[in-house]
C-alpha cells in the first residue's frame, strides 16, 4: 500500500493591479483564527488605520468566541455541556448558530458544522495513511447533523439531543469574522477597503470603477482560471487539493462529506461570491462537496450567488453558475 501526504492551496488572490491604480497600498494585519486576517487599504484611506485596527480587534474577540482550540472560548463551553442542560449564549454566536443551521438547511446537508466527528474519524488517514474501519464512520455519522442541535431563539440557548455531538465553525467562522470586521470599518466611516482571512476568503467594502480586482488562481494549474472585479460583496475559495493522501492510486481529501461520511470527490476547487463573506465561505465548502448539482440548484433558487468550480477529470473543465451583482467575473480561455 502505497501512500502520499501532498499540501497545496487551490486558490490565491492577487489584490491589485498597481499599472492600473497609482496609489500605493497600506496594509494592516494581525495572526487570528490561525490565519493572517488583513486590511487593506489605498493611500488616499490611509487615516482609516485606527478603523483597520478596531476591525483586526474584532477579530481578536472572535477567536476568544469561536475557537475549538483555545481554551476558555465559548464554542468549547457549549460542546462541553450542551448535552447536559441547555447553554444560553451570546446574541452574536447564536447569529451564527442560526445561519448555520438555515445553510445546512438550504444544502441539503452538504454545510455542516457539526462533522467534526466525521472529520476526527478521518484524521487515522492523515496520521496513519489508512482508511478508518467501516464502524467507526458510521458511527461518527450518527453524531453528526443539525438534527442533534435545538436551539431556541427566544432564550437563546442551545442544547445536544445526544452526548457526542461537537460544533465547529472552521468552514463559514473566518467569513463570519470579515463581515463583523466590515461592520466595524462602516461603523468608523470607511467606504473603500479590502478585507483578507488567509488566502482563501475576502470581503470588498466600496472600490472604484468596477471595483476590488482578485485573480483566481488554481495552484494546480499554470495560470489564472479568471478575474474577479468586486465591489461590496465577497469570495470564498474551497479546494480539495489543499490536503489529501493517496492509498493504492486512489486520492482521499480533507474535506468530508456530513452526507456519506466519505471523503469529497469530483470537485478540486470551488469558488463563491456573495454578498456576505460567510455565507462565500459556507457554500465553497457545501459546493465542493455536493459539486455541480447543487450549485446549480442553489443558485437558481437563491439570487445574489455566483459559484465557479474547477472539477475533476481527464479534462479539467470550469462551470459557472448564478450571477452577483456585486462582482464581475472575466473567464480566461
């Protein structure tokens, strides 16, 4: 048995043309959520530091919320002792709750926040480079669903229907913190900034022209799929190429699929613009894992959504799909 542990990021964004615009950039930034959160903005804005800082604050703060990794934070809590009793929490976590819970919903599943047992059952491949038994993923499968979360808006609490259920936000927290961290930004007065989480989520305030440029390039490929010109909206990227082991000439992903409690396939990477970053983020997750049939239905039925995703195949083939007034998309041929 054959086997290959490979990292690589499926999207970058390159944030500016400086042919095009001959102001410089300042950029602000700080390490949250194990990633670097970053503001950026055009010379003529440059005395919105103190703004771009109460912004990277908010992401602070959000971190302290939402980490499973950093003791004390609120998600962790509610892990702990939701089975037990019902959790009260923040007005802003269960924003979040709620938002999860309406796009699991509207993905027929493929969002999930709480796969993290499916995902720990999988983590023996990346360890140990072989597949979990047949017993232990269906019996991650049974703990995980938003079927096992009650959540009651008017005491705003949440509560397990069974003991191992866990909540993760890792798929749609760094989208929900640039959108807290643009709030902060309108709230100071700014009307042109670019918003980074990683390389792998982006929230535009404002811009000129047609707006904020981002390329969309594909690690995996030799150049750029397109370019995306945004103004008010956001993108979140998903790809499967970004981790994965290969077992007898067979490629296994990172990211799993809440449905089957099988690894995603068919989809290498998927790109989502929206009006807000985390529901971007949200659906580049549930789009790489439910591919073009879910795109295409969701965004037939949900306006302001645009999805590109890169599948998988002898040919790699790009589709697209819905529309976003807030972007302008330029395919390369």
């Amino acid at each position: 048995m054959a086997t290959t542990l490979t990292r690589r990021n499926f999207l970058s964004f390159d944030f500016g043309d400086r042919r095009r615009d001959a102001s410089h950039w300042v950029r602000v930034h700080r390490v949250a959520m194990a990633c670097r959160f970053e503001v950026m903005l055009s010379s003529d804005h440059a005395a919105e530091i103190t703004a771009a800082r109460a912004a990277l604050t908010e992401a602070d703060n959000l971190e302290t919320l939402l980490s499973v990794f950093r003791e004390g934070s609120d998600v962790l809590d509610v892990n702990r002792r939701a089975a037990a009793e019902d959790v009260t929490v923040s007005a802003t976590l269960f924003a979040l709750l709620a938002r999860s819970a309406e796009l699991h919903t509207t993905t027929g599943g493929a969002f999930d926040i709480t796969c993290a047992p499916l995902c720990g059952c999988w983590d023996v491949l990346q360890r140990e480079g072989r597949l979990p038994e047949p017993a232990a993923i269906e019996a991650a499968r049974a703990a995980v669903g938003m079927a096992h979360v009650r959540l009651d808006a008017s005491a705003r609490s949440v509560r397990f229907t069974r003991t191992d259920v866990e909540l993760n936000f890792g798929a749609i927290g760094k989208g929900f913190a640039l959108d807290r961290m643009g709030g902060v930004l309108r709230a100071h007065g700014s009307t042109r900034a670019l918003l980074s989480a990683g390389r792998s989520s982006v929230l535009a305030l404002g811009g000129r022209g047609r707006g904020w440029p981002v390329d969309l390039r594909p690690r995996i490929a030799s150049r750029r799929v397109g370019r995306l010109w945004l103004r008010n909206a956001a993108v979140g990227t998903s790809g499967a190429g970004e981790q994965y082991v290969e077992i007898d000439g067979r490629r296994y992903g990172h990211v799993v699929d809440p449905r089957s409690g099988q690894p995603a396939e068919g989809v290498l990477g998927a790109s989502v613009i929206a009006k807000d970053a985390a529901t971007a983020d949200a659906l580049s997750t549930a789009f790489l894992i439910g591919g073009p049939a879910l795109a295409s239905e969701y965004c037939a039925a949900h306006d302001e959504t645009l999805a590109i995703l890169v599948l998988d195949g002898a040919v790699e083939r790009t589709e697209v799909f819905g529309r976003c007034s807030g972007a302008t998309l330029e395919m390369l041929s």
